[in-house]
C-alpha cells in the first residue's frame, strides 16, 4: 500500500484470515494430542503414515501455510487469495474423500471460493492503480 493509501478489508475476509489461524493451530493442537496424549493414530492415517512423528510434522507444515493464508488475506496480497482459494480447493477434495462426514468440508470449502471470487472482494486484492481485468 504505497503512498499511505489504506484499502478496506471486507468483514469476510477478516474472518476468513482469523478462522485460517483458527483452523491450523488447531489441527496441530489435535493432532499433537493425538499422538502424544492418547497415543492414538486414525485407522485411515495409519497406513499412510507408519510414524506417528510424521502426522505431528505434516500438521505443523498445514498449520504454517494457514499462516500464511491468514497473512495474505489480512494484507490483501492478491496471493494471499489465490492460496485461500487453492486450500479451499483441497478441501473440497478431502471433504469428498472422507463422505458422509466431510460433506461439511467441502460446503464450506465451496462457500470459500463463491466468497473469494466476488467482484467487491477480488477489488479488494487489487493492488492500487492496477485495473480490473
């Protein structure tokens, strides 16, 4: 933001970013428990995942691009939106993967990208003097 222009942050986006941070740091959190607390590894996961170490470490690597999910949106970097929407992406995959259940997942994960993709909000990630496309 060059020249002390401040551009708004839809409330949408503010929340997304917060929720980015949310999600991640809790995924890590359960995840930690999981393995560390209860010593319990998801029957699905198991396979994939023959140390439990590695579940930890894979969420760790999830909760730091929430972060920087979570950045790029509360700045408005146009990357940020593309990465936002790139998760979402994943989400939705995993939400299918993991019917019944990750029905929820991949709804959200689709309202993320309808959201995302809104004229006002694409505006918003524009860097100033750059026109629209």
């Amino acid at each position: 933001m060059a020249g002390g222009s401040r551009r708004h942050r839809p409330r949408g986006v503010a929340f997304l970013a917060v929720w980015s941070v949310a999600v991640g740091a809790s995924l890590l959190a359960l995840a930690g428990y999981a393995v560390y607390g209860v010593h319990v590894i998801p029957r699905a996961l198991a396979a994939f995942l023959p140390y439990p170490d590695a579940l930890v470490a894979i969420a760790g690597l999830i909760c730091l691009v929430e972060v920087a999910v979570a950045i790029g949106l509360w700045s408005l970097r146009p990357w940020g939106r593309r990465l936002a929407i790139a998760f979402a992406l994943a989400g939705i995959a995993f939400g299918l993967v993991t019917l019944p259940v990750g029905v929820v997942s991949a709804l959200l994960s689709l309202g993320t990208i309808w959201y995302l993709n809104d004229s006002d909000v694409r505006a918003a990630f524009r860097e100033p003097g750059v026109p629209a496309k």
